[in-house]
C-alpha cells in the first residue's frame, strides 16, 4: 500500500453493474492475471495515493464480495443500481462526505493502474483541488475521472452527471482535460470480444521478461 497518501481524496470503485452485454457471466468476476477483474482494481485503488478506497455494490453483489474477500476497503451497497450508474456514483460520495476529492473508477477496465490513478489525483491537486479532471484525448473522453468535493451539492440540486459523456459539453467550466492516448483510459471489458482483446493486451504488458 503506498504510504504517501493524498489527504481527503478517495477512490470509489463502481461494482454494483448488471452486466448486460456480458450475460450470463459477471463481467467483474473474470479472471486479468489469476484474480477477479474487481479485486484486481480494488487492489491497484489501494496501492494508489487515494487516501481511502470505497466499492459500490449492487447486481450479484455477495459474489463481488467474496472476490475482493479481505482487501481493505470499504463496500457500499446501492439498492438503486438499476436505475442509472449515476445512483452508484451518489451512493460512493455519500459514503464519504467530507472528501475533498473522488476518484470515479468504473469497475470493467482492467489496464489501469496505481500509477494511472495516482496521475490523475496529482492533476486534481495541482488545479487547487477546484475542478474536475477527466483523461481525454482528440476524440474521446475517457476514465475514470477525478470530481470535486464542492460538486456534492451541484449533484444533488442541478443533477449534474459526472458519469456521462456530455460533461466536456455542458460542463466546460467545471473541467480539466488530462490529454492522453494511452488505451487504460478508454477500453472497458462490455463484451465477450473486448475480453478477448483486454485478456491479450493485460497478458503482453505483464508477460515474464526471458532471462538471457
């Protein structure tokens, strides 16, 4: 776990998911590396300068459970799960308050890392804490992104959604672009084929160096 933390920035993992396209399989329970999807990010949100790391549950939430079994963080359930993503994102910052900062991290996308995390949060603290930051490259916004604790009540009393992706459009004032083409921020496992393709590149950037 790295030990220099970024005081009241948390990390809120989004696991409460139907699904959908990846039926009957949960898409969070496949295996990247010998460990469940979910566990797998969990674990990378921890090592990462995030001060405290929270997983919202929701769709099939016992078995997300038991995948990230002991690792320290926090589960918050949301009975709403079905509505919108939005309903785990407002469940993740209620959980946490008094955060100056949080880290919306979708659950499907398995090439990022500590060190990406830890990118983005740095950003957040260089703009004054004040603005959203969002990785975003010519044509495509990415994940996951950083908001504002003042944004709180903005949330709940204009309904601002940080989780789509029209934030850049509406929101212009609001938000920092991280720019970035690097494949972690845009490529989530929704399909049977993306898993595909995500299992081959996880397995190329984490294969043995030969020994001579």
């Amino acid at each position: 776990m790295n030990s220099d933390k970024i005081d009241g920035v948390v990390a809120i993992i989004l696991a409460a998911g139907l699904s959908t396209r990846m039926a009957p399989q949960n898409k969070l329970l496949l295996d990247f590396g010998g460990e469940p999807l979910v566990r797998r990010l969990t674990r990378e949100a921890l090592d990462s300068k995030a001060a405290q790391t929270f997983v919202v549950v929701g769709h099939d939430r016992w078995n997300v459970r038991k995948a990230i079994g002991d690792l320290a963080a926090v589960i918050v359930e949301n009975p709403d799960y079905t509505e919108s993503q939005m309903t785990s994102v407002r469940a993740g910052v209620l959980a946490a308050p008094e955060a100056k900062g949080y880290l919306i991290i979708p659950g499907d996308m398995p090439l990022l890392t500590a060190a990406d995390f830890d990118r983005l949060t740095a950003r957040f603290e260089e703009l004054g804490a004040e603005k959203a930051v969002v990785p975003f490259d010519e044509t495509e916004r990415g994940n996951p992104i950083v908001i504002p604790g003042w944004s709180r009540e903005e949330m709940y009393r204009r309904g601002i959604n940080f989780g789509c992706r029209n934030l850049l459009i509406n929101y212009p004032e609001l938000v920092s672009p991280l720019k970035t083409a690097e494949p972690q921020f845009f490529q989530d496992c929704d399909t049977p084929e993306a898993y595909r393709d995500l299992l081959e590149l996880f397995q190329a950037k984490h294969r043995p160096a030969r020994s001579a």
